[in-house]
C-alpha cells in the first residue's frame, strides 16, 4: 500500500499541473487532466487523512509531507517563470501552490514536531517514558496471532498520543516501548491519557516508569543510564500503574490533578545508586 499510494500521490500532482498548464494554453485535454489529477489527489489525501487518524505508521505521512512541499515549490517556480516570460497560467500554477502549501502546514506540518527534539548526535536532558505490556510472555504462549495484534493497537495508540505531547518514540524492544519527552509534566500526561485508552479500549494492560536524565541520542537511538533507570521503575508497576523517580516528582510535585503516593527508595537492578519511587494514585 505504500509504495502504490506514494506513486499514485506523485501522479496525481503532475497529472493536475499538467492539465492547468494544458488548460492555460488553450490545449485540449486540459480540464480531463485536471480533473483526473484532482480526483486522484483527493483520494490520496484522504487516505493519508485515515492514516493519521488511526495513528498508522509516521513515514508514509513524512514522504506525502515531501511530496506536497516539492509540487509547491515547483509550481512556484514555473508560475515566476510564466509570469516573466508572459506566459498565461501563472495565476493558476499560484493558486495551486498555495492550496498545497496550505494541505501541508493544517495536516502534515505536525507530523515532524517529534522529530526536532533531535538536534544533533549529542547529550541532552530528556524526560524518559518507558512502558511493558504486563504479562506479554503469558500471552505470546496462548496465542501468538492475537499477541502480534496486540502489540500492533499498542504501538498504534502509543504513536498517536506520544505525537500530540510533543514526543518522539523511539523503538520498541519485545513488549516494551520508550518515548522521549521535552519535559516531566508532558511525559505524565502522555502516560496517563494512555492508560486511560488502554483501560478503556483494550483488553491488555500496561505497566509505565518515568524518569529525567541526561541521554545520549544517535540518529534513531538513545543510550545512557537514564534509560535503565527508567525500564526498572517500569518493573515496579503493576497492571495500569504510572511509577516515577523523585526527579520526576520534584516537578509535578505542585500539581493539584495528579494524586501521588511513595513507594520508598529502592535499590534498582543494575543501577548503582538507590532511587525514590512514586506511583500515581487513580
């Protein structure tokens, strides 16, 4: 599906500009390509608009993005061209540009927002969302198809939601997931408005660990301590639970609509210093 509704959106853009251009020039033909090419592009945006609104995978959305800004581009070139050769269809060639500049920035400008909080191959703070779906071997031994499901209305819903707190998600490692978040308070959000569809929707449940630390990124990982630290508070939640480092709690810790409670200090696997943990109270 990809590769045919990539090709079929190129088509449709070139089939539209040919038809304006046709049309401008008083050509024969003009109109059927038009309105071939807007018939087509319609499709294919709706298709990418379903695709958004089921959170499906983010790269087909990038490549339509690129798509989109290159067509307005052009078309913005060849409109200054016409107009400074005398050429009619400038006005035409305009117009369209802007529609396609416009389609970009209201449904698909949003798509990279996660992205940007990569910069560069370097360190930087980051707030850690780590989350397991809780008894996933358990599942994966009764069965396996309905498990692979699960993991897949997991990831779907995990993207959509990431995304609207300005996260990025990283990479999953079996049944569990990290996203990375410019701060505590967005990562808490994020976690609860995901146990909530979870709890709500679904018939798995997930255990989530919060932490802030400072993390080292590659272009499509991220590695450090902080990491760790993060997947054990994981494992000190139960079913539906949200726990968290005092880090994370020094700044939530004024918020009035998240109750908390004290799990202690403990002294996580693998990690060399002692931590206090948090659960949220539901």
């Amino acid at each position: 599906m990809r590769k045919r509704t990539y090709i079929i959106g190129i088509v449709s853009g070139l089939l539209t500009l040919l038809g304006i251009l046709l049309k401008a020039n008083n050509y024969p033909g003009g109109t059927t390509f038009f309105v071939i090419g807007g018939t087509l592009f319609i499709l294919v945006f709706s298709v990418f608009y379903l695709i958004d609104k089921l959170s499906l995978e983010s790269k087909l959305k990038i490549k339509i993005s690129h798509i989109i800004q290159y067509m307005a581009m052009f078309m913005l070139v060849f409109s200054a061209i016409f107009f400074v050769q005398g050429y009619p269809g400038n006005g035409q060639l305009s117009v369209l540009a802007v529609i396609f500049l416009i389609i970009y920035f209201v449904f698909f400008s949003r798509h990279t927002e996660g992205r940007k909080i990569i910069m560069q191959k370097d360190r930087q703070l980051a707030s850690i969302l780590f989350t397991d779906i809780v008894g996933f071997t358990k599942m994966m031994g009764e069965d396996e198809d309905k498990t692979l499901l699960t993991l897949d209305r997991n990831r779907s819903i995990q993207k959509r939601l990431i995304r609207k707190y300005r996260g990025k998600w990283m990479k999953e490692m079996g049944d569990g997931a990290i996203a990375i978040f410019f701060t505590a308070s967005e990562a808490i959000n994020c976690a609860i408005d995901i146990q909530k569809e979870v709890n709500t929707k679904e018939d798995f449940k997930l255990s989530m660990g919060v932490h802030v630390s400072e993390i080292l990124f590659t272009e499509k990982d991220i590695f450090g301590d902080g990491v760790n630290v993060a997947s054990r508070i994981a494992s000190l939640a139960g079913a539906s639970e949200i726990c968290f480092s005092n880090i994370v709690f020094q700044n939530i810790r004024n918020r009035e609509d998240i109750k908390v409670e004290s799990l202690g200090t403990k002294q996580l696997t693998n990690v060399a210093y002692e931590v206090e943990v948090y659960k949220i109270v539901v």
